[in-house]
C-alpha cells in the first residue's frame, strides 16, 4: 500500500485530501471516502462482547468538502445486546453529514443458520473500470482499484469488484468494515442510467446492512438503479466477498434536467 | 372499518390499545404499529412542493408498552431539494423509539423513468394466515388481515398481502404510507426459518425504502430471512401495492436461543 492516506490526521481532526474527491468536483469528497472515516470513528467506540455492526445509514446533509473536517460520535443507546451510535461530520463548524451505526448480537443459532451465497466471477478476471471525470487525483481511481464483471460505469445493471488501494488514514490498514463503507457508495454512479451531461443525479443518503463483516480486500457490488415514474431513484447494490454474499447497500437518488 | 383503533387519543397523547400488541409480550407492541404512528407524524410535517418520502429508519430501542405514549416530530436539516426529518416515541418518560425519514425530490427523468415491476398474484386468491397467536386481541390478525400467496407463516421466504382492518389512530382513515409502515415490519414473522418455539428472532430497527406511494389498502411482502453462519439475522422484503413494486424493507434481528 502507498503512503498517501486519503485523509491526513491532524489534531484530532481530519484533513480530506485530494484522493477523496469525487469525479465532478476537485473540492467535493465523493461519499464513500466520509463513510469509511465515520465507520472508523463508530468503530473506535468500545463495544460488548459479541456485538457486530449490522447497520450503517449515512444522510449526506451538504457537499462534504476537501480539507479539514471534525467529526463527533456519541452511545445514544447502550445496551448489552443492541448499540446505537451516532455520529456526524462537520466542516467550517456546519453539519456535512449525519450517521448512524447499529450494533446487534451476533446471531446465536446453533447449526442453523443460512447457506452462503456465492459470489459473481473474481475480480482476476475483470475488466479494468473506466470512469469518467474532470480532474485527477481523486478516489476512484486513484485511491480505489474497479474491475468490472458485468455491465459498465453508468451503462444500467452492473458488477463490479473494488479494492481500497490507499490508506484511509496514514499508517493503518483499513478495517473490513472501513473497506465496506468505502465501496458501498459506489451503486449509483455504477449502475446509473441517465446521462450526466443532462441530468443532476446524486445519492441523498447511503443504508448499508451488513450480514456479516468481509474478508480480504475485494468486495462486489451488485448494483440495479430503479427510477419510479411517479416516484424517486433507489439504488439497491448487494454486497460480496470473495467468499459470498455480506450485504446489502440501498441509495435514494435526487433526479432532475440539469437544463 | 372497526371503531376500534391501534391507538387511541386522550389529553394530546396516544394511548397504544391491545389492538397494537405483537407476539413475543402481551405488554409490548409489534413494530408495525409504532411504525405508522411516527410515519403519520412525519407527514404532518410541511414539506416544500414536489419532496417525496424516500426513507424512514426506525430504531426499535426499547420493547414499548400498551399505554400512553408521547411523540414527536421535527425537521433536522431543511432544503428544498432533501429534507431530512427526525421523530421519536416515549413511554413513561424514556425513549423508545427513534427515527429518521428522509424527503428527497421527486425524480424528473422524461424517458428515463423504469415502468413498474408487476406485483406478486394479489390478496383475493391468497389464503388467510394460520398465525401463531400467543394472545388475543393483536396485532395481526385483529387489526391487520393477512394473506399469503407462497410460502407460510414462520416457513421460510414468504409472499403475503396485508391490509389493516381498523384505523391506526382512532377515527382517521390511515394514509397509503401508514399502510405501508404497518405492513413493513412484517418481514421477520413470515419469513423465519427458526422454530418460534426455540428462538427468538427481534429487529431492533426497520428501514423503508419507498421508490413510490402505494395506493389501496393491500399491501404485499415478498419476504426472506437470512441468518449468516459468522454474522447476524436479517430480513428482507420487496414490497409491492396491487400495481406494482414500491419499495424494499429490511430489518436487522437479534437472533437468540430462548
């Protein structure tokens, strides 16, 4: 792994750096950079014994800026077997972006629990993703490698592995949980279907369950954009390792004409 | 529609009736009934012209008893464009649950906009549910009917349409979303693959994605549980109106041996 993080630590505050851009906006964090810091800091909060993030819900509030931002995490709930953190991001003192973290007891079922589901094709033989953008350095590709199975950037329905190939903060390994947040944010600009040239077209919020943390470096999305005649955009992406299936990644989509 | 009502009011409050009791305490509601409280709540909120409700997260804190019960409402971050809306319940003075909806603009695609996905067979073939019911009145089946076209009640992935039979609060006939509310925290009791008797399997949250406002009464989840080997309980369903898809719910479970 380089050394360039995607966010330096500083005081205890954060500076975003250049490769958590996204792809339109040289000053704009993309979402997934934000999500994988905040699910460190929820990480960092101590937990019982047994009890494992199940949920994380992110409500992007404002454009979260390149540069210094602070982030502050509280227990709203303690329980023993159910934990509810929250958690949100500030730059310039002004709320970026809200978070919520849900940790439950890992499920005691004895022998019964649920066959795995296996996983689309490898990343190994993946076709190297292609995005689109205006400037560069910025997340992906720079700080994340895409290898596409099926489908392609912003062409509908599509598949694809993606690996962190950066350090979120300088000198750690990214957690699975960090890894997971990181790339769970990329269904809507993968399987978009409306022409970014015409139309405005960005994720308000980013839920993500997860059945149970992932192993190693890759994970895969599988993601389909829906657009509701007479309703919203949602993005579902179901998540994997390359043992199975871990998850599920949900977006609400704000579509309109550019103009 | 019955006289009787999931909640009643008095003195500005809500009081939870037997009508909104769940399965696993006669003293604690089923999720579903809470859930529409606090979905009426959100939409009595003002929204600018043309936001739609996309999401609600409800956190399950706390079991909540039959009884009075305060609640309320706000807007966490207002915006013309997303409006992100904050509510909880209370009971005897401690929260017991908490949520967030969050309104986004309704999407101007033209042609790029995806025809509806068609609905499971609907609710007049189904049959009615063979519930487990460890007490009566409850929720389901006294204040919703439920019916299933695949699968059965506690017997894996399940497809069922549900339709409330008597008003959420007393004297008001409940909006499509409160129907949808009601309904969606269903997913885990159709679904499950443990025995009722050995285990219990409580979400602690629900999250509604609503691609769409249903319209009529019916409602209908197209349900899965999955309990990871190394992880955690969860249950999703696709939910549908008579038209066609209008959303996903899924629930987070606390799967414990009794």
């Amino acid at each position: 792994m380089s050394v360039q993080p995607v966010f330096e630590a500083l005081d205890g505050r954060f500076v975003a750096t250049a490769l958590a851009s996204g792809p339109w906006d040289p000053n704009a964090q993309i979402g997934g950079a934000p999500a994988a810091l905040l699910a460190r800091e929820l990480e960092r909060v101590p937990a019982p014994e047994g009890l494992v993030v199940g949920r994380l819900t992110y409500d992007f509030i404002r454009p979260a800026p390149v540069g210094p931002v602070e982030i502050r995490t509280e227990v709203t709930r303690a329980g023993r077997r159910v934990q509810l953190l929250e958690t949100v991001m500030l730059a310039g003192g002004v709320e970026v972006i809200r978070a919520r973290a849900l940790r439950v007891a890992a499920a005691d079922s004895g022998r019964a629990h649920s066959d795995e589901i296996a996983p689309p094709a490898g990343p190994q033989g993946g076709r190297t993703g292609v995005l689109p953008g205006l400037h560069r350095p910025r997340f992906a590709t720079d700080a994340v490698e895409i290898r596409f199975i099926a489908g392609a950037f912003g062409g509908g329905p599509a598949t694809a592995w993606f690996r962190l190939t950066h350090p979120l903060v300088a000198d750690e390994e990214p957690t699975p949980l960090q890894r997971l947040a990181a790339i769970s944010d990329f269904g809507a600009g993968l399987s978009g279907t409306l022409p970014r040239e015409e139309y405005v077209f960005i994720n308000a919020d980013l839920t993500v369950y997860v059945e149970r943390e992932p192993l190693g470096e890759w994970i895969c999305l599988e993601s389909e954009t829906r657009i509701a005649r007479d309703g919203i955009g949602v993005t579902e992406s179901v998540l994997y390792d390359e043992r199975g299936r871990v998850g599920r990644a949900t977006q609400a989509l704000v579509i309109a004409p550019r103009h | 529609m019955s006289t009787a009502s999931v909640f009643e009011r008095s003195d500005g409050r809500f009081v939870a009736t037997e009508l909104a009791r769940g399965p696993w305490d006669p003293n604690a509601l089923h999720g579903g009934a809470p859930a529409a409280l606090l979905m009426r709540e959100f939409e009595r909120v003002p929204a600018p012209e043309g936001l739609s409700l996309a999401r609600v997260t409800y956190e399950l804190l706390r079991p909540i008893p039959v009884g009075p019960v305060e609640i309320q409402a706000e807007v966490a971050r207002p915006g013309l464009r997303v409006q992100l809306l904050e509510g909880s319940i209370s009971a005897g003075g401690s929260e017991v649950v908490r949520a967030r909806a969050l309104r986004v603009q309704a999407a101007d695609a033209g042609d790029g906009a995806h025809a509806d996905s068609p609905p499971p067979p609907g609710p007049a073939g189904g049959r009615p549910a063979k519930l487990n019911v460890p007490h009566r009145p409850m929720f389901a089946p006294d204040a919703i009917e439920i019916r299933f076209v695949a699968g059965a009640w506690g017997g894996g992935p399940s497809t069922a349409w549900f339709r409330l039979r008597t008003p959420i609060v007393a004297g008001e006939t409940p909006s499509e979303l409160q129907r949808l509310a009601a309904a969606g925290d269903f997913g885990n009791g159709i679904s499950a693959t443990l025995s009722w008797d050995d285990y219990t399997y409580v979400n602690p949250d629900l999250t509604l994605y609503i691609e769409r406002e249903p319209t009529g009464e019916w409602i209908c989840l197209e349900s899965e549980t999955r309990i990871a080997r190394d992880g955690i309980g969860m249950s999703e369903s696709i939910l549908y109106d008579e038209r066609g898809r209008v959303g996903r719910a899924t629930q987070a479970l606390l799967v414990a041996p009794r």
